[in-house]
C-alpha cells in the first residue's frame, strides 16, 4: 500500500499545486519568510505535520485556531532549534526536566515548564505554563534555523481529526488556511510526542508518544507519575480524539472475528484494522493488515485510520494491540479513536 508519494510524484504535485513545496532551501527561506509576516507554515516533524506560526506574533497564533476552528484555551507547543532556547521561554527549569531534554532531544518529547513572563496568553492557553519542544526532523531543524525563533504549532488537522503524517494530508484537512507545505514525504515515528510536566518536580506523563516510558524513567530514575487534578490540563489527553469520522470499535481477535461474521450477515460495510487476524476468505469489507511491529504500527497508524475513513463503512473495527509497555502510545490513541466524536481535541 503507498504511504507516501514517490519524488516523481510529489514534483508533479508542486507543479499542480502551489500550496506544497518541496523542502528546497530556497522553499525553507521562503517558507521563514511567510512566517515573519505572520502566515502559517505547515511542516513536517518526526511525529506528525506541524501548522506553524511565529510563536512571538499573538496574532500570527490566533491564526492557527482559526484555520483548525480549535477553541482558543487550548495551548500550542513551541517548536524550537535546541535546548539552550529553554532558558528565553521557561522561567524555571528543574533538573530532572534538563536530563531529559539531553537524553531526548532533538526528539519527539515536549516539555511542559512554567513560562517566561514574554510568552503570550494564546501560546499557553492562559495557562502559566508552556509547552516546548526540538524535534529531529531535518526540515522542521531546518525551517527553525532560517526563521530564527520559536515556532508555535499543534498537528496540521482539523480539530479533533485524524493527525496528518503527509503533506496531502495537511492539504487535505486545512487546504487555504496555510501559506505554504513544506513536503517532508510521511513523518518517520508517525504519532504525536510524548509530552511530561512537572509539578512540584515530579515528572507527569501528560501523553504518551514517541519516547517510550521505560526510556523516560531510566534517564529519570524513577517511574512517571499519572496526572492528577494539579497537573497541567493537556487537552489532547481527554477521552475522545483522534477520531475518524465513522465510527470504531476496538476488538480482541477472537471478538472481531465473530463480529465481523455477524455485520457481514446483516449487510452492514465494515473496514478492518487487523493485525494477527487473516482476512476471512467471503470478506467484502475494506481489509487493512497492520504491522506486528510496535513501531512500524505506529507510523503507519494514521495513514491507516485515514485510509478506513475514506471508505465510508458503517463501522471500522480494530483488532486489539498488545498491553506492554511499547505499545502504550498506540493503544491510548486507539482508545480515543474508537470513542468517537468529542468536541475537545486538538
Ligand atoms: O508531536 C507533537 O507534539 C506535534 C508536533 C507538530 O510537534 N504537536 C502536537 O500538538 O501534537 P497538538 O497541539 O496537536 O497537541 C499538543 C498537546 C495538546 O493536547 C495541548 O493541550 C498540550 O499538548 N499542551 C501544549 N502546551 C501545553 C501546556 N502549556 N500545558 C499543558 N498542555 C499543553
Ligand atoms: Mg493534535
């Protein structure tokens, strides 16, 4: 199955459509420039697309609440070049928060540290806290470099949809409301970063994602904490989210296997998330086999959801994940995927 566009293809789309570039340096100077203006970027991160503002332009931010018509008390993360940044947007950073960031970063891992007094109310969501992050990806590192300061940006989707891992994606989801698509092909880890606050200095998993937390707690020498009431509200980590628009279920092999049996008897046009399950040979539906491989799940996982989407089922059924530790980011999203519709997500 193509996951992302060959090169040929993706300069035959250029052509076709201007709102996608290729990531050439003289795209990445243009694409700083649009972001002094105040314009919105949309790029690629190793986790998923980015829709990129100046994070020191209130306006430029409230810009990307519009285009995603996402409510403005939800905070963005600033992505930025390296760690020695930290200390012009946090005004405190505990210790524990400095290993990780040498352990992790550039990497898919934000932290949240109370903010320095500059950083705008839109940025943090009125909240004294902000959210920062350097990511890996060689065009998000890029494009941080020629603009010279923080960019501010959540996933390049819709409120409450599916994150985008290609810039058709994006395209797809916000169209006119970016400047301009940097065209990163499919973002390596394929979900969102992981994202640790600290209260009181306590590390507090707020979201799972790209780190995994057996790597989180070794550097820290101790286990993450839950969040609870005091921690910092991450609105991404509500109930629902990431959510296709038809709706999902999340099923053991053995549950799926007899229920796709029974909607295949009432008619009904199911589509098929598996993974250990074959294909029945009278199956109809639309039929994905997704990888054994935490990691490889992961980075296909959206494409994969987007995929099952589009074929305007009655249903998506999702075979179950295993329970340890490497797949704890996917099951989180598959569990907020196949809760269906919400209004708060980012
Ligand atoms: O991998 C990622 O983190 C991607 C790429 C583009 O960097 N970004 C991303 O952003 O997933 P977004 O906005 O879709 O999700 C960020 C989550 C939201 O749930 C937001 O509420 C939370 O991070 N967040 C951001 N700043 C925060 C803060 N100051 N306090 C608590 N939560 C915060
Ligand atoms: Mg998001």
């Amino acid at each position: 199955m193509p996951r992302s566009r060959s090169p040929r293809q993706r300069v035959v789309d250029s052509v076709v459509n201007k709102r996608i570039a290729a990531p050439t340096a003289a795209a990445i100077a243009r694409a700083a420039h649009l972001l002094r203006d105040g314009l919105l970027v949309a790029f690629p991160t190793e986790t998923v697309y980015g829709l990129g503002a100046d994070a020191a332009n209130p306006d430029a931010v409230r810009g990307i609440f519009a285009a995603k018509g996402r409510p403005a008390d939800h905070p963005v993360i600033v992505h930025l070049g390296d760690a020695m940044q930290l200390a012009h947007w946090a005004r405190a950073v505990p210790d524990a928060a400095m290993n990780l960031a040498a352990a992790f970063w550039p990497g898919p891992l934000t932290l949240i540290l109370p903010r320095a007094s500059h950083v705008a109310d839109i940025v943090t969501g009125g909240q004294d806290s902000v959210g920062l992050r350097v990511p890996s990806h060689p065009v998000a590192r890029e494009l941080i470099a020629a603009f010279g300061g923080g960019i501010a940006a959540p996933s390049a989707n819709r409120f409450g949809r599916i994150s985008p891992t290609t810039a058709q994606h994006v395209d797809d989801d916000l169209g006119n409301s970016v400047a301009l698509i940097l065209d990163g092909g499919s973002c390596p880890i394929g979900i969102e970063s992981t994202i640790v606050a600290f209260s009181d200095d306590r590390p507090v998993l707020l979201r799972p994602g790209g780190v995994g937390v057996s790597a989180l707690s070794r550097v820290l020498g101790r286990p993450l904490d839950e969040p609870d009431a005091s921690a910092p509200r991450a609105s991404g980590t509500l109930a629902a989210h990431y959510a296709p628009r038809t709706p999902a279920s999340l099923l053991a092999p053995d549950m799926l296997r007899a229920e796709i049996t029974q909607l295949d008897e009432r008619d009904e046009i199911v589509a098929v998330l598996a993974r250990t399950l074959a294909r029945p040979a009278d199956f109809t539906g639309v039929w994905l086999p997704a990888s054994l491989d935490a990691s490889q799940y992961a980075h296909d996982l959206y494409a994969n959801l987007r995929t099952l989407d589009a074929a305007n089922a009655d249903v998506i059924l999702i075979e179950r994940v295993p329970d340890d530790d490497a797949w704890l980011a996917v099951r989180d999203r598959l569990s907020r995927a196949a809760r269906g519709v919400d209004d708060d997500r980012d």
